[in-house]
C-alpha cells in the first residue's frame, strides 16, 4: 500500500543541502544588497560569517578563517596551489571529491614527489600510512561513497608537513580535531543548508608560516593569492575578500549560523545528524534490501548517508526508486553520485528532521517493491 504520510520537507540532497527548519525567503529581509561589500556595513556582515563560524566550530584563535571565491573547490584548490611543493605529498583519496584532488595534485600540479593511497567505495585506504614528515591531503567525509575517517588519531600531533583536509560534508556535524588539521576547507550549502558559490579556508599558524616562507614555482591567479612579498594578505581573514561576494548568500549564511546556535551548537548539531543516521541504519536493518556502501560501521558517514542494495543484480532499482519517489514529491535528489555503485544516497545533515526521515522509510519500502512490479 502506498503511504498516506510524507516527509514535510523531500529534500535529501547531499549538496546544496535542505535549508534549516522554518527557513523561508524572509530570513534574507536584513541582506545588505545593493551596497558595496566593501562598505562598513557589508564588511560587518562577512566578519560576522567568520567570526561566528569560528565561535560554534571551535576554531583555535590562532588560527585564521577567510571566505573564498569558488565555493569548497575553490577553497581546496587555493590551498593546494599556494602551498604544496615545499615537501613530498601523500594523497588519501576513496571516492569521487578525493580523486579529484589526486588529479589535481598528480596531473594538474605534476608534483614529483607524491604517493597516493587509494580505497574502493566503501573502503578507506590504510590511513597509517601517511607519513608526518609529507604533507597529506584528505577528504574527511568522502560524500559519495559516505565513508568518512573515523577520528583524527592516525595525524601526528608533532608533524612536520600540512595536513590539508576538505571537510565540507563533515563541519557542523561532526567533531574535527582542528590541532591535528593545518587547512580545513568547506562551503555553504553543506550542513547548514547556505546558498551556494562561496568557499570557507581555515589556516592553522603553521599554514601560514609556509605561505609567507614558499613561494610555488607555478603561476598563482589572483583568486588564488593569499599571500603577498612574503606577507600573508590578511584582510583575507578579516572579511576583505578577493573578489565580490554575494550579500544575499552571506546574509542566508548568517542566517544558518544563527540556526546554530540557537538549537545549542556544535554538539547539538552533531546529535541531529548522529540520530539521523541512527534512525536509517535501524531501517536499514529492518528492511533488508538496502545496506550501506560503508563496510566498516566506524566510518559510516552521519550526513552523506550512502546505501546500496543488499543483492548486487538489484543495482538498477536503486535509480528506479529514486526517480519514482522524486515523481512523488517524497524524495528529491536520492540517487547515488553518478560515479558512485548503484544505490541510494539520502542526505542526514543537521538541517534534516528526523521525523522526515521516519515518513520516508515507508515510501522507500513501497517504492522497492513498485520498481520489482
Ligand atoms: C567532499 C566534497 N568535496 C568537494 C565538493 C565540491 O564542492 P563545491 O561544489 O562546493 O565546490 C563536494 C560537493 O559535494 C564534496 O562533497
């Protein structure tokens, strides 16, 4: 029998992500548009992004968090173009986001020196593997095959080189242990459901040391500059951004943030995303067709939740249910990522309601055995 109840809100898309509960175009009514974001009262609202996204995240105050053009991308790759070369690189990648920066670092950059540690879908490569003497770079939470590192144990406390790390699907949801990461890179339309197009890049003191003591033997675009005759370009971080932002984003950012706190912060948020993933792991059980991509429970990503279907020959429903449930109006944007193995790939970030979750499982089960019919 088809469900009568639906989720209030269908989006499960992992990115842009669903707004916060209650959002509504009205939380935009203060955007500071039509002025200059240069002007004392757009600069205040982009100090206020960084300033509050540095006060619910933890950040260490030595450490310095700018917003970037470019979104996440545009966030990773200023960070691997202005800093990578000093030293060999070791590359940990396991899905699609990983793979690219392996492309970049290997193909586009053409450093000599670097190894690469690769994992299936599902897997994590041996991340021991990584020596602290090189600088690593890693996707904390890979969002395509929702595989994420379990801790940060296996980083050196006293290393030598940087740890470059894109968590754009992990911040806001889950615990970074920021003493362990030199760069941590994410964007807006991840857990706090922001509008898109603009990337944040957090620099630990020791990231910054070898942006104004390296200087990279390739050609930096002036997107990518953060530094300047051996000074770091500070304004950068203090809400001088490279190039014109969008006031309206920044505004929907704010209001994200504001979001944040007032649900309790970090460790709130982090319990909204965990019970969501409590809750699709005990349908998962009770289901039995899907399982999840992850093999290894301890590293089951609690916002990209990616699931694939327990007989291997199923694989093409998986695209079926989620197509039927899109017509539905139940479920948007479920599909697995298009590199990712058939299956299904629903959204648990912090901005998700349980409860909508919860209405879906029902219309997953229908949908499962209407795409059999
Ligand atoms: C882990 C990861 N890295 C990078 C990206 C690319 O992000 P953006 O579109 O913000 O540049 C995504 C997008 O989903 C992602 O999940």
């Amino acid at each position: 029998m088809k469900p009568n109840v639906r989720p209030r809100r269908p989006q499960f898309s992992s990115g842009p992500c669903a707004k916060r509960p209650g959002w509504s175009p009205a939380a935009l009514a203060d955007a500071c548009v039509g002025r200059s974001h240069r002007s004392d009262a757009g600069r205040a609202k982009l100090t206020e992004v960084i300033a509050l996204s540095k006060s619910i995240l933890g950040i260490p105050a030595d450490y310095r968090l700018g917003i970037v053009p470019g979104s996440d991308t545009g966030a990773v790759e200023m960070a691997l173009w202005s800093l990578l070369g000093a030293r060999g690189v070791d590359v940990l990648a396991w899905e699609a986001f990983g793979k690219t920066w392996v492309g970049d670092v290997v193909q586009q950059l053409r450093l000599k020196d670097v190894r690469v540690f690769e994992a299936d879908y599902g897997k994590l490569p041996d991340l021991r593997q990584a020596d602290p003497a090189r600088d690593i770079v890693f996707t904390w939470n890979g969002t395509t095959s929702g595989v994420r590192v379990p801790n940060g144990d296996w980083i050196a406390a006293d290393r030598q080189g940087l740890t470059i790390c894109d968590a754009t699907s992990a911040v806001f949801a889950m615990d970074l242990p920021w003493p362990k990461l030199d760069v941590v890179t994410w964007s807006w339309q991840k857990v706090l459901g922001g509008e898109a197009g603009h990337g944040m890049l957090a620099l630990s003191p020791r990231a910054v040391e070898r942006l104004t003591s390296y200087t990279p033997p390739w050609p930096l675009p002036k997107l990518f500059q953060m530094s300047k005759g051996g000074k770091l370009i500070d304004g950068i971080f203090k809400g001088d951004t490279i190039n014109t932002p969008s006031l309206l984003a920044t505004e929907d950012a704010l209001d994200g943030l504001r979001w944040a706190q007032s649900v309790g912060g970090l460790q709130a948020l982090i319990r909204r995303s965990e019970s969501n993933l409590a809750a699709i792991a005990g349908w998962v059980a009770r289901a039995g067709w899907p399982v999840f991509l992850a093999e290894d429970p301890a590293t089951r990503s609690c916002t990209s939740v990616c699931l694939k279907m327990a007989d291997a020959a199923q694989g093409a429903a998986a695209a079926r249910i989620a197509d039927l449930l899109d017509s539905e109006g139940v479920a948007y944007d479920i599909g697995a990522y298009r590199d990712a193995p058939p299956g299904l790939r629903i959204w648990a970030g912090a901005t998700v309601e349980t409860a909508d979750l919860e209405a879906l499982f029902p219309w997953l089960d229908w949908a499962w055995t209407e795409v059999r019919k």
